[in-house]
C-alpha cells in the first residue's frame, strides 16, 4: 500500500479503501478535542476500535505528538494529526462520526454552567465547521454545560440549515456508568449485570437517576434511595474534587464515550436493539431538550422510549429537573439567536 508520513509524524495509508478487520467496511470518526485530558485516552481507545477505520484527531494544541504515539498501535484504523483552525474543516470532512470532548473542565467550587462562557464559544465554532464539511455526521457532544451545548449545537446547525436532530446527541454516558458502579455496590451485584436507566440533564439535580426501574428488579430504602441519588447526581463534583484543581473526571468519561460511540457505530452499521440513555431533541417531556433512553439506528435516533412509570420521589424530581433544564437549554439557544 501507499504508505507516507503525514505532516504531524504519524504514518498514514493513503488511497486504499479501509476496511476494519473482518471485512466489514469501517467507519471514519473525527475526535475534537483529541489532545486534552478526556481526549487522549479517548483517542487512544477508539483507535482499537474494530469498527473504526480512520480516526482523525484534531485539538489546538498537541496534536502532532499525540498523533504520532497512537499510530504506533497496532490496530488497524488509520490515524491522522490536524492542529490548530486552519486544519478544523479538513479533520472533518467525510466524517461519519464527530466526539466533541473540547473545552475546559471545571475546579473545586464550580458549576458545569461556569463553563458556559468559554465552552459555547468552542462548540458553536466546532459546530460550523461539521456543519460544512461533514453534516450528516453523527455528533457526540461531550462539552460542558451538556444542558445548553447541545441546545447551542442545534442552533448552529439550523442556521447552516443542516440540522437532522437525529443525528445530535448528548453524551450522558457517564452517568449511567457511574450509576451501575454505585447500585451494583448496593445490591452486592457485578456492575455488568446492572441497568440503570439515568433521564433529564447532565448536572446535578437534572441528573434523574430511575431506581425504581434498575434492572435487574431491585427495591431500595429511603436512605438508599437518598444516598444513590445524591451520589450519582454529584459524582462529577466528587471527581472535581478529588483531583483538587487537575481537572473533572477524564479516564472514567473516555471509558463512557467509547461505550457510547461503540452504541452509535453498531447502530449505523445497522446492528438492531441498541438502546442507550442520551441527552437529545426530545418529545418525552415538554422540553425541547431531554436525556432518556433512545434506540439508535442507522440514522442516529430512532425511537424515544417511555419514561416507564415513576415513583412519587422521581416524579416530584422530574418537575425540579425540567425547571432547571429549561433555563440551561434557553442559555444555550440565545447564545446563538442574539
Ligand atoms: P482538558 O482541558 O483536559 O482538554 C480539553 C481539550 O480541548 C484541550 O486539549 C484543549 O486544547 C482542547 N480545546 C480547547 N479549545 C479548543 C478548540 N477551540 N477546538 C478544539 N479543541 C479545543 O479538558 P477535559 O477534562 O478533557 O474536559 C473537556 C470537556 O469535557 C470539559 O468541558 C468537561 O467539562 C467536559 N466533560 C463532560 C463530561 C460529560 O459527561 N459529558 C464528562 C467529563 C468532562
Ligand atoms: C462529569 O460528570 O464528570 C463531568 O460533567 C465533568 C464535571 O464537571 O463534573
């Protein structure tokens, strides 16, 4: 094959037609954000991905050095360096799939929504650019605040005109992994064996853990019902927290996003029953803007799945959680509409 460095030091195969291995043709994915604390081990974990054929990784800094030790794995996507905003459309274009962890992460004492400032400008950029080089991909936004990014990221994308809210999701994965973690200790269960569906928002009480439809079937205290509650809804604050002004949680959300991506790249190859929990354009409730469980397919969401019925704690919860919600995703869609 036609073998050449590119300009960041990492080897390239040019003009041959992917494949992943098996046969089966494999998927290009864009990460942004490649080079920051989530991003390199989430580069790192996408490049053994079997369903991924090109893995494009783009950052305004680092990159080159980033680049170069991935592409020594030896898995067979084929991986390649883009730095700095001259080179954001070319990272995208022909992209399948986008992950969007760019941006900065919060310290001791902030909320997600003291990200707003920075991370809105970030993602609206990001944004534009998707919108002209790859706008049928599929977006994984990751940014902080989640609530409003998401929000931002549509509005960007109906004023490219190219917005297909099937194809936006917001990555709520993390709350759902640490909500397994935190009931399979309770329950004295294997997290694998655990399914806790997590609905609403991606901060603190708009993070609505469903225990009353964990899987498997499992009855809780009121104290444990408290104590699960609040450590899920605080379990970014408590990472925050430990790392004492190093950053939010990095390792434990790659680990989330590869699953989640994994969700979406099985999906588009047409793999049926892929249910996952994402914060999306939604009609459950009457906010434009809702994480809950979603069938992924071939062209991003395909089904919204019920609430399921909810008991009197999470109902009263909800309507605390949409309050919240409504006022973040407003934030977001004025960014734009101003
Ligand atoms: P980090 O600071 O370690 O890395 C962020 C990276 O983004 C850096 O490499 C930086 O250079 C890059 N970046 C900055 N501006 C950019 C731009 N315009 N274009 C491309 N890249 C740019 O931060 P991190 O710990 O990786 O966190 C990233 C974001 O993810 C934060 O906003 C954080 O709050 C969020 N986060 C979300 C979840 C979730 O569950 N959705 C979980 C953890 C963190
Ligand atoms: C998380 O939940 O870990 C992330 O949203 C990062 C944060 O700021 O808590």
């Amino acid at each position: 094959p036609n073998l050449k460095m590119n300009e960041h030091g990492g080897s390239s195969l040019t003009n041959v037609h992917c494949r992943a291995k098996g046969g089966t043709p494999g998927f290009k994915v864009a990460i942004l954000g490649a080079a920051g604390g989530i991003g390199q081990p989430l580069s790192m974990l996408m490049k053994m991905n079997l369903l991924v054929s090109v893995l494009h990784l783009y950052d305004v800094v680092n990159t080159p050095g980033v680049t170069s030790d991935i592409s020594h794995m030896d898995t067979s996507a084929v991986v390649r360096g883009f730095l700095g905003q001259n080179q954001l459309e070319d990272a995208l274009t022909g992209m399948d799939l986008v992950i969007i962890p760019a941006g900065v992460p919060r310290k001791p004492g902030m909320t997600r929504d003291d990200l707003f400032n920075i991370n809105a400008g970030i993602v609206k950029t990001l944004c534009e650019a998707i919108a002209k080089r790859c706008p049928k991909a599929i977006v994984n936004l990751i940014s902080n605040p989640v609530n409003s990014t998401v929000p931002i990221a549509a509005e960007v994308f109906k004023r490219a005109g190219t917005y297909d809210p099937k194809r936006l999701l917001g990555v709520t994965m993390l709350d759902v992994v640490r909500a397994n973690t935190f009931v399979a200790e309770v329950m004295g269960l294997d997290p694998r064996d655990v399914d806790v569906p997590v609905v609403g928002g991606h901060a603190g009480i708009t993070i609505l853990p469903l225990l009353s439809q964990v899987k498997p079937p499992s009855s809780f205290t009121p104290k444990e019902i408290e104590y699960l509650t609040d450590r899920i809804q605080n379990g970014g604050t408590e990472v925050v927290e430990a790392k004492a002004g190093a950053g939010s949680a990095t390792l434990s959300m790659a680990y989330a996003a590869v699953k989640f991506a994994d969700a979406c790249l099985r999906a588009l190859k047409g793999e049926a029953d892929i249910i996952q929990c994402a914060y999306v354009d939604s009609q459950v409730t009457e906010l434009p803007f809702f994480a809950s469980k979603v069938r992924l397919g071939r062209n991003g969401v395909e089904e919204f799945l019920p609430l399921g019925p909810l008991s009197d704690y999470e109902r009263a919860s909800l309507e605390k959680a949409k309050k919240e919600l409504a006022t973040s995703v407003e934030k977001g869609v004025s960014f734009i509409r101003k």
